[in-house]
C-alpha cells in the first residue's frame, strides 16, 4: 500500500497538468482510475486488519517516519514553494506503523492541496504516553461551515473545480475509529485554513 503511494500521488499530478493544459476529459479519466485503486487498496487493508485480529506492527518512530513523509510531500509540491513544518518528538509510539502513515498521509496530502504556502502539523507531548493526539492545519481557504460537518463523508468535495478524490479524509476517519478516537474540523486560528485534530487513546 504505501509503496504505492508516490507513483499514485505522481500520477495525480500528471492529471492536473493535464487539466491544466486543457485536457480535462484525459484528466478525468486517469483521476477515476486513481479513485478505484485507491479504493481497492484501502477495501484489502481492512480485510487484511480484520484477518489479522487487529493492528501490529513494530511502533511508530514519530519524528523519522513523520519527517520522510513529509520530505516526499515537499518534494511533490516544489513547484509551488509549499513548506510543511513539523513538531514532533522523538519517541517511538505504540500504534501501528502503516496506519499511522496512511492516516497522516492522508490528512498532510488534503492539507498539501488546499494550502496556499504553509502546512503545519503538530504533535502535543503526552509524558504517560496514554494517547496520541495532533493537530495538522493549512493556510488555504479553510471549509464553509456549513460543510464542516460533513467532512470525512466518502465523495465529498469542498470546492468540485479542485481536482480530488473525496476518499481521503473518510480513510482518515475510519482510521481513526478503528482507534476508538476522536476527530475535529475547524477553522485555524494560526493559519486561517482547515484545522484537523485528531485524539486516538493508547491505553488498554
């Protein structure tokens, strides 16, 4: 799944390009084929937790796997001088290392896409180590009210002249139940765009 997930984000962006110079119905086309893969991927990673009796893995080295993902980011969107900042500690957490970076992947790629020059996301310390919660926000157009709610449904677009596949932020939020967490749009204070938090407990 995640070694699929660079030539799928490069794949995006060959479809904006593109759209860009004109050829939207070759856009569209390649945009339906990325849904339907991304939708295959996420349909065998549930089958394969639910096979497994839950998630595993080795933890999660917050900081490390956190700063690569967002090196790729960056890397995706050099052209638009886009810079993603980063505060997290060190520590390795408890949780499983490819849900984590599918559900930050997630949330750092819709964040990447509607910002205008910055991402930031934030990792509150927790000394007990008893749940994980974060924060990542962008300084683009944030979300109407009246669709903050809403978010998180399966094929919802904020804005449909932006390209997008809708799925991201439902993955995030079936992660996260997965989790028995909590998740929270709004608008931020600090940068103006949409404010994601997310609270998963570790305990038990």
């Amino acid at each position: 799944s995640h070694a699929l997930k660079t030539p799928l984000a490069v794949l995006g962006h060959s479809a904006d390009a593109l759209a860009a110079r004109g050829d939207a119905e070759g856009a569209d086309a390649i945009r339906a084929q990325l849904d339907a893969m991304r939708a295959t991927i996420e349909r065998e990673l549930r089958r394969a937790r639910l096979a497994g009796g839950g998630a595993g893995g080795a933890g999660f080295a917050l900081r490390a796997q956190l700063g690569a993902l967002v090196e790729v980011l960056q890397r995706l969107h050099a052209g638009r001088g886009l810079r993603i900042e980063l505060e997290a500690d060190a520590r390795t957490w408890p949780v499983d290392r490819e849900d984590m970076l599918e559900l930050f992947g997630n949330l750092l790629d819709n964040a990447c896409k509607w910002a205008r020059t910055r991402v930031r996301v934030a990792v509150q310390s927790d000394s007990a180590m008893a749940r994980l919660a974060f924060s990542v926000e962008d300084d683009g157009p944030g979300v109407p009210p009246e669709l903050l709610d809403r978010l998180g449904t399966a094929g919802l677009r904020a804005d449909e002249s932006r390209p997008g596949h809708g799925l991201g932020l439902a993955i995030v939020g079936d992660i996260v139940a997965q989790y028995g967490g909590s998740i929270r749009f709004g608008r931020g204070s600090a940068l103006g765009g949409l404010r994601v938090e997310v609270e998963l407990p570790l305990g038990g």
